[in-house]
C-alpha cells in the first residue's frame, strides 16, 4: 500500500495532538484539583454535585436557624428561672402574710418586698434579645408588659414564633407571655346570692349557706295551753320539721311562708298568743329563729338561706320567682384558638341541668370548651369557670333570653396574671391587719397554679431544647457524609492525576521524538 | 518504417516517452504537498508492425495518456464522513460556548443564586423584625433576578450568534458554489478531461461538505451536479444561492436558510450549517424554554405566598417578583428575560412580607418562601426549582459531551479515509524517486540506442 508523505504528516499530527490534548486535561485536573469542572466533564457526577451541594446550604442554613433559636430559648428559659425564684419567695411572704403574726410594720415590709418582686417578674417578662422580646407572641418590637394606669397590662398576643430546623422538622421558640404568666383562669362570678327558696325537700344539711342545722327538741305552748315537745332527732329535711311540728299535739302547725324562706308556724287556737322555746338543753327554736311568744296567731323563722345545688330547680330561684331558661352563647379561648359554642339551654330544669349541658359543650369543631359551672365558696351563687389558663372567657345570652343576665355570668373576664395577683396581695398586707376577704389565701393558690405555668414552660423549653440538639446533631452527621460524598465525585485523586500525567507526557514525547525521526528520510537521499 | 530509420524512430519515440515520464514524475514530485492533488501515471503502450515473413516487430513505445487515479467510492465515503464531522463539531463548539457561560459546577450560576436567595429567606424567619435581614432578602432576590435575566440574554445573544456564524458560513457556501460552476463550464469544454481542474472542483465539493450535506453526482459530460437536501446546489454551470430568513418581527430570531430563487425552506441536516441549526432549534430553544419556566415558577409561586403574607406594619403583601403581562403556565415564554423584583420592595423594605398574622414577629411567610427549597411544584413537573434547573443543565452537559465524542469519533474517522484517499491518490516520494530512476536510465538507453543507429548510419554511408 502506498504511504505518501502527508498520510504519515497527518497521523503524526493526529497522535501528537492527542497526546497534547490529553495533557492539557489531565493538568487541568491536577492544577484545579477538581476532575469535574463543568457539567459536561461528567454529566451524572455534575448533577450529584449540584444536589449535594444545594443540601449543604440548606443544612448550613438549618443549622443557623437553629443556633439562633436556642440562644433565644436559652434566654427564655434564664427570665423562667427568675420568674420561678420570684414566685417561690412570694408565697413565702403571703404565707407569713397569712398566719396573722405579723404586726402592721412587718406586714408593710413584706408588701414591699412583694413590689420588688413583682418588678422581678416584670423585668422576667419583658426578656428581649437583640431589642426583640421574646414573651410577646408575634408582637416583639415593643415590651409586652407595661404600667398603664396602675396596672400592669399585657400588649403582646398569642402566637408564638417556629423554627425551621430541617425540612419537615418544625419547633417552636416563643411562648406567649399570657400562657407562662397567667395564674387564676378566667371566670365569671355570677349573683351572690340566687336565694333559692326552701322546700319540703330540702335537707337541712344545705340550710345555712350549707352550714347545715343540726336541731335538738322544742317546746310548743299553744294558745289554747297544748304542750307538746317536738324532737327533730332523725330528721333530714325541712319536710321532716314540719311533720314533726305539725304531729306535735298542738294546734301550732308548720309550713313555709310564701316566699319559701323560712317557716312559719300558725296557732289554729283561740288564745291570744302561743310560745316556742328551746327544749331539752337544745337551742333548736333559737336557731329555726323561732323562739319566743307570738300575740299575732303566726310567727316566722329566721331566713333559711339555703346553699344552691345541683337539684334545685329553676323555678325555685329568686325566692321562688324561678329563672326561665333560655340559650347562652360561651366563648374560651385565646386569639390563637378561639373556641365558642351556643347552649340551647330551653330545656334545663334544674342547676344540675345548665350544669351538666356546660361542661359537656364543644364547640364548631367538637373541642370541648372546657368550661364548667361552679357555685361560688360562701355564697347561693355560681360561677363559670375556665378550666383552660390563659384565656379570656365570654357568655352572653342570644335572642333575647335572661338566662345569663339572670345568673349574672354575662360577661367576659381575662385570666389574672401573676402582676396582678402580687399587687393585690401587697394591697391586702398593706391594708391592715387580717385577711378578712380571704385574699391571701386565694393567693397562696394561685400562687401554686403560677408556679405551675412557669414550670411547665420551662420544662416545655427543655423538651423543645432537646429535640433541637437531636436535630442539630444529625444535620452535622448528614454534612460529614454530604461533604464525603462530594469529595468523591469531584476531587481529583492525585496520586492517580500525577501517574496519568507522567505516563501522557512521555507517550507524547515518544510520539515526537519517533515522528520526528520518521518524516524525514525518503527514497531521495540515498540516489546517487 | 523498418531499417535504421525505422530504429532512429523508435528510439526518438522512445525518448520523447522516457522524457514525458519524467515530466510526469516531476509534476507529481512538485505536487507532492498540493492539497487535493490526485497522482497522475503515464501511461504506455507498445506498437508493432506486421512485416511479412518476419511477424510482428515492434516499432517501440506510444502515449497511452495520462491518467488520474481517483477512487470514487473513497471519495464519496469521505464525503459523507466529513458532513457528520462538521455536523458535530459545529455542536461541539457552540454548545461548549454556551456551557462556559453559565457553568452551573463553578457554582456561580442560577443554582447557587437561588440557594442565596432561600437562605435569605430563612435568615429572615430567624429574626422577621430585623430591618438588615429585610434588606438582604429583597437585594438577593434583585440578584436572582437579574442572573436569570441575564442568562435569558445570554441565551439571545448565542442565538443570535448562531444565525450569525450560519449566514456567513452560506456566504461561503455560495461563493464556492460558483466556482464549482465555473469549473463545471471549463471541465465540459474540455470534453471532461482535465486533471488539474477536475482536482480543484473535488477539494470545493469537500469543502462544501463540511458546511452542509451536500451529495454529488458526475454527469457523463463531465460536469458534476451538487445537491443539498433534495435541492440542486451546482448543476452544470449554473448555481443557486442559499440565504438567511430574516424573522418576522425586526429583531427577532431568524427562521432559516432558504433558496433565493423560489423561497423554499433549505433543508440542512449536516455539516457546520446543519450542526448550528440544530443547536440553535433544539439545544437553545429548549434551554429558553427551561429558563422561561423556571422563572414563571419561581415568580409565581414566590408571589403567591407572599401575597398571603404581612408586612413589618401589617399591611397585605403584594407581588415579590414582576413577570411580563401575558404571561402563563402554559406560555411563560418571555419570564426569564422580564423578570425583576417589585420596585416597591427595592424602596422599602418593611414592604417585605415575613409573616401572616400581621405581627412583626411572625414568621410564617419566611419560613414557608424557604421551604422552596424542597417543595415539590406541579408547573414544574414534580420537580422543585432548584432540581429542575440541575437537570436542565445536567442535560446540557450530556449534550456537549456526546458531540465532543462524537466529534473525535469521526474526526478519527476522517483521517482514515483521507490516509486511504492518500494511498490511492496521493504521491510517494520513494515511489516516484524510483520512477525517475526508471525514465531517466530508459531516457539514457534510449539515448544509447539513438547513438547506435546513428553510428550504423554513419558507417553505411562513409562505405558508399
């Protein structure tokens, strides 16, 4: 076959350029320490590249967002422990406060130190980082507590902050400072006193405001000069008074005055007057209101003031003038969850009733409302109650019913919060001696039930601490292997760079040294 | 004539061949390094006589012309392999052009300007409130932004570069086309016969199959009938042109070649022009398209949750990125190049959107704008924005590296068939250095011969 000088040109060409071409890449990839330098140097590494390396900025990304949050909840969790010692030390004073062996000078120093406290708190609440505050729900340009009018008053709202901390993995930082800082929940105190009326069946147990009575012997002298006795041994209702009364031989007989409040006893003799009196070494007529001589034919007992309960009947309130029923509308909740439903309570006969249909009620979306009638200490009234902290409970009567009006829980009322409870025990103890409505003693409770928000925050915080640091801890273990996977796909293995590049080198120095030695000689040079 | 003026003869006969040989053996030595050059032989034939009583005699050596060895089969072969070879070596060029400039690996292409852009977005979720985390997310959206703009013009200007390099390869394409027809015209009159300009007519076809996928066929005149896509390039001496046509609207794209005289779309499959067509129409145009859904998506899903969302003052959120009117899912064509951030949020930024409630300190928005990152989009495919634009250019990549290969695969074939091209047609200096060897020891005997019969002459005429 014929070679002709230019095929022999062109395959030397062709080899040496190779070669070179060859070593321009393998420097390349020794000099830039990278085996992939566009995509197309290798198309699928290229793609894995770009995936591992988006992931890195996310975690990178995660594991910022994270930092932050637990510097923010770090904070949180120090204003909590501040709270918490403040808390511990004022049930400490309410206490001192409360056993009455403080003199007035004693009692304005622990009112004092109360204040103080309270500024404790105060500060606790406001906790900030980087001029945000942390206790304000969404509102964290502006310190959630503040004095307005007196009064500490709460400007934050209810939500609370999330972090990212990866892609499914959300964890809450804030807390709004109504939920940690709230003590009493909400509730509305209704009437006083519902006066129901007495009745043949009320036991004497819930006379009194439920003190109860518990009746010897009395001695009845009728007009006519009867004499009977009558023991109230045994006996369980107002109804077995009256029996016994009315089968005591004289013509004096027992019932309920009219407005059901007490009882009566009429002389059905024909003298002029009638004596009751304490009998046996019992002061039973003294305390049915009862002793003493009556010229009038009838006389009336003292009020019986019984307590309210359960059984009592509508009708049987206001002194017998009877509550009609009618539909109430009940909103607890917090503007993060707001929970209301409407009572169609048309069809309730007794307390027990409202009672029963309150504390089952949900609302819209079947959450219970977590309300609950109560009846108030010391008086014949009730009261709803909020079983939820934090929230602010509302009730209204609908369609024009007086349902509510009638109880008197028509109305909204807000959770306390621990300022208040800490102002109001300094004004009790500042006030003087005595605790006489009770106040310092509500407030040890309510004290308790603060400490227990704050400490179910902080244990919130740590919980929530926790899962960050579990979270963290992966990020770092899925960077490790991201950045091993990386390294993979696109570094150059020197050792294996600088072999490939010594043995192109001298195949190209072989190719130019050998066409060099080739190209030249021809036919020519050895004619004559 | 037979006698001693029938040896003088032959052996003038003889030297006049010996003597053509060389010149041929010359031309072919001068030639040896002319591109296209086809090897010519003398050829020889030997004569005889009759005389009666003798036989046949030889009267010495006659011109059998001169012959040019081409193997059209070859020809053909290397024809048809150099269109492929321009075909994807104009790929290979462009497309690596393209990738260079907006090498996604380098990290400083659209990948990583939307990785910034959600890492803003989370910073701001850690601190909604902060005024400096505001400014940084609206200034890398403005970045964004405009790195996608900027690859939308990219993009223009390599189309525009491609119609470019097209028109002044048909440039080139014409003008060749004329020649070949002037050769055709001078080859005919010369009853086919003309090696020198049959050579330069081959080496115009070659060229012409580098730029398109031109076939040939020789007509038995001579004349040879160059065709492209089914059309008539060259036939005879008559030529027709190709040119660009221009788009529709002044400074849109150009749609094609086509043949000035009647119109018609050029249908080029191969060599540079078809290889620059097929990147401008299905390379380029299916990035734009990319790009442009990209940016559709990005926009409308980034302003959709922003809309949603509340400001540092509480007010609603308004649209975060602009997008051209018109645009749609179906035909975001246009997004990339149009779009940029609202100008209000370039002024203020407390416009910016970070929460939903309305409190500064909500972060809701943020956190659910940087969970692009890994949402799932419909409009996209199921894909997220940030894998979409990974594939797409993963499947540049794998572009550019498929015609690089295959560009070596036939520029390796190319060189074999023009080494055998080359063995059949090309010139051999040992060979022809033996062939002068031959002739001019031929031409000496020749010569000897000649010396001979004139001796014998002389001797017959001084014996008279």
């Amino acid at each position: 076959m014929r070679v002709t000088p230019s095929m022999m040109a062109r395959s030397i060409l062709g080899n040496i350029t190779r070669g070179s071409t060859r070593i321009e890449r393998l420097h390349e990839i020794l000099a830039s320490g990278k085996k992939v330098l566009r995509p197309s140097d290798d198309p699928a590494a290229a793609r894995g590249i770009l995936a591992d390396r988006g992931r890195l900025d996310a975690v990178a990304a995660y594991k910022n967002s994270i930092s932050s949050a637990r510097a923010v909840m770090s904070v949180m969790e120090g204003a909590l422990v501040t709270a918490e010692e403040s808390l511990v030390r004022a049930r400490e004073i309410t206490l001192e406060g409360a056993n009455g062996t403080a003199d007035l000078a004693q009692r304005q120093a622990l009112a004092l130190e109360l204040d103080s406290l309270r500024q404790s708190l105060l500060v606790a609440g406001n906790a900030s980082v980087e001029g945000r505050y942390l206790f304000g729900g969404g509102r964290t340009t502006e310190a959630p507590y503040y004095l307005s009018q007196g009064r500490i008053a709460y400007r934050g709202d209810d939500g609370g902050r999330e972090v990212a901390a990866d892609v499914l993995d959300r964890v809450g930082v804030t807390v709004p400072g109504r939920s940690v800082f709230s003590v009493s929940p909400a509730e509305l105190d209704g009437t006083f006193d519902l006066n129901p009326a007495v009745v043949t069946g009320t036991p004497l147990a819930d006379l009194l405001r439920g003190h109860g009575v518990v009746l010897g012997q009395m001695r009845i002298t009728d007009s006519d000069g009867a004499v009977g006795v009558v023991d109230f041994a045994g006996a369980v209702t107002v109804g077995d008074i009256l029996a016994r009364v009315n089968a005591a031989g004289t013509a004096v007989t027992a019932s309920l005055t009219p407005a059901g409040d007490a009882i009566r006893l009429t002389d059905g003799g024909s003298g002029p007057s009638f004596t009751v009196e304490d009998w046996g070494g019992s002061i039973a007529a003294s305390e049915l209101g009862l002793a003493g001589t009556s010229d009038t034919g009838s006389m009336d007992g003292l009020d019986l003031d019984p307590k309210l309960a359960h059984w009592n009947t509508l009708a049987m309130l206001r002194g017998g003038a009877g509550i009609a029923p009618g539909i109430l509308r009940i909103s607890n909740g917090t503007t993060a969850d707001r929970r209301e439903a409407t009572l169609d309570l048309t069809g309730a006969v007794t307390v027990g009733d409202l009672a029963e249909a309150i504390a089952a009620a949900r609302d819209g979306e079947g959450r219970p409302l977590g309300v609950t009638l109560a009846f108030t200490d010391g008086g014949a009234g009730v009261a709803l109650r909020s079983g939820r902290g934090g929230t602010t409970l509302t009730a209204g009567d609908v369609a024009g019913g007086g349902l509510g009006a009638a109880l008197g829980i028509a109305g909204s009322s807000d959770s306390g919060d621990v300022f208040s409870l800490l102002q109001s025990l300094a004004d009790t103890l500042r006030a003087g001696e005595g605790d006489p409505e009770g106040v310092l003693q509500r407030g040890l409770a309510d004290l308790v039930t603060a400490l227990d928000n704050v400490l179910s925050a902080r244990a919130g915080i740590g919980v929530r601490l926790n899962r960050l640091e579990r979270i963290e801890s992966r990020l770092l273990d899925e960077e490790l292997a991201i950045e091993s996977d990386l390294d993979t796909l696109e570094s150059t293995d020197l050792a294996q760079g600088i072999t490939d590049l010594t043995l192109a080198s001298q195949s190209y120095e072989a190719a130019l040294g050998i066409g060099g030695r080739i190209l030249g000689p021809s036919l020519f040079d050895y004619l004559r | 004539m037979s006698g001693l003026t029938g040896i003088l003869a032959l052996a003038r006969r003889a030297l006049q061949a010996q003597q053509l040989g060389l010149s041929v053996t010359g031309n072919n030595i001068a030639n040896v390094n002319t591109p296209g050059y086809t090897r010519q032989d003398l050829l020889l034939v030997s004569d005889a006589v009759r005389i009666p009583g003798v036989g046949g005699l030889g009267t010495g050596v006659s011109l059998g012309g001169i012959q040019r060895s081409r193997d059209a089969f070859a020809d053909a072969e290397l024809r048809r392999e150099n269109h492929v070879l321009g075909y994807w070596t104009a790929r290979n060029q462009f497309l690596k052009r393209v990738e260079a400039l907006n090498n996604e690996v380098l990290a400083e292409g659209l990948t990583q300007a939307l990785s910034d852009f959600l890492t803003s977005w989370q910073e701001l979720s850690d601190t909604p409130e902060d005024r400096l985390a505001r400014v940084n997310v609206v200034e890398q959206g403005e970045s964004l932004a405009a790195a996608v703009a900027g690859t939308a013009e990219e993009l223009r200007r390599a189309e525009r570069t491609a119609d470019e390099t097209i028109e002044a390869h048909l440039t080139t394409l014409n003008a060749t086309a004329e020649r070949i027809a002037s050769l055709n015209a001078r080859i005919v009159a010369r009853s086919g016969d003309s090696p020198h300009l049959q050579d330069e007519r081959d080496r115009l076809i070659e060229e012409i199959t580098l730029l398109a996928d031109a076939t040939v066929t020789f007509q038995p005149n001579g004349g040879a009938t160059v065709r492209i896509g089914g059309m008539v390039l060259v036939d005879g001496p008559a030529s027709f042109r190709l040119e660009m046509q221009q788009g529709s609207e002044p400074g849109s794209a150009a749609r094609g070649p086509v043949w000035r005289h009647n119109g018609a779309t050029a249908r080029i499959a191969g060599g540079q022009i078809g290889g620059l067509i097929a990147v401008r129409d299905e390379s380029l145009a299916g990035l734009r398209r990319d790009l442009d859904r990209f940016a559709f998506a990005l926009a409308q899903e980034v302003n959709r949750i922003h809309r949603a969302g509340t400001d540092l003052d509480g007010r609603q959120g308004g649209d975060f990125f602009l997008l051209p009117a018109g645009a749609d899912e179906l035909e975001p064509a246009g997004s990339a190049a149009a779009l940029r951030l609202a100008p209000e949020l370039l002024e203020n930024p407390s416009r910016l959107a970070a929460g939903t409630g309305g409190a500064p300190g909500d972060n809701r928005t943020a956190l659910a704008v940087a969970g692009l990152r890994t949402a799932s989009l419909e409009s996209l495919g199921r894909a997220s924005l940030g894998s979409f634009w990974t594939a797409t250019s993963g499947r540049l990549g794998s572009q550019v590296r498929e015609a690089g290969d295959r560009q070596v695969e036939h520029g390796l074939a190319v060189e074999q068939l023009l080494n055998l091209r080359d063995s059949l047609s090309g010139v051999s200096l040992d060979e022809e250095a033996a062939k002068l060897v031959a002739y001019e020891q031929a031409y000496a005997a020749a010569a000897r011969v000649a010396n001979v019969a004139d001796e014998m002459a002389q001797t017959l005429l001084s014996e008279l």
